[in-house]
C-alpha cells in the first residue's frame, strides 16, 4: 500500500455509517442484515455488502 496524493479514479464503492453501527457490526452484535438501514451504500453495492458482512472483528 502507499499513500496517494490524489486520484482520478473514482472509489470502487462507498459505505457510510456512524460509529455506533461500526461498533455492533464489529463486535457481532448484528448483523449488516439487521442494520442495513443504518448503512448506506454507494458504487458497487454487492462489494459493498461483502465489506459490511465481514466487519466482524470479535474472536
């Protein structure tokens, strides 16, 4: 990886959602199914759910 100055490219997809939603998905105390409300989803929408479905971080 290396920092990037700047880009003409357009991002593959964007997701937004506040800290409390990172925090549930991340920690497993939901699902992105059950939150989907709460996250909002830009470009590519399937990768995006990929990314939001595999948030889980808690072993």
């Amino acid at each position: 990886a290396a920092i990037v100055e700047n880009s003409n490219s357009a991002p593959t997809v964007e997701i937004d959602f506040d800290s409390n939603t990172f925090i549930e998905l991340a920690t497993g105390r939901a699902t992105s199914g059950e939150l989907r409300k709460k996250i909002k989803l830009s470009g590519d929408t399937a990768l995006g759910e990929l990314v939001v479905g595999a948030l889980n971080m808690m072993i």
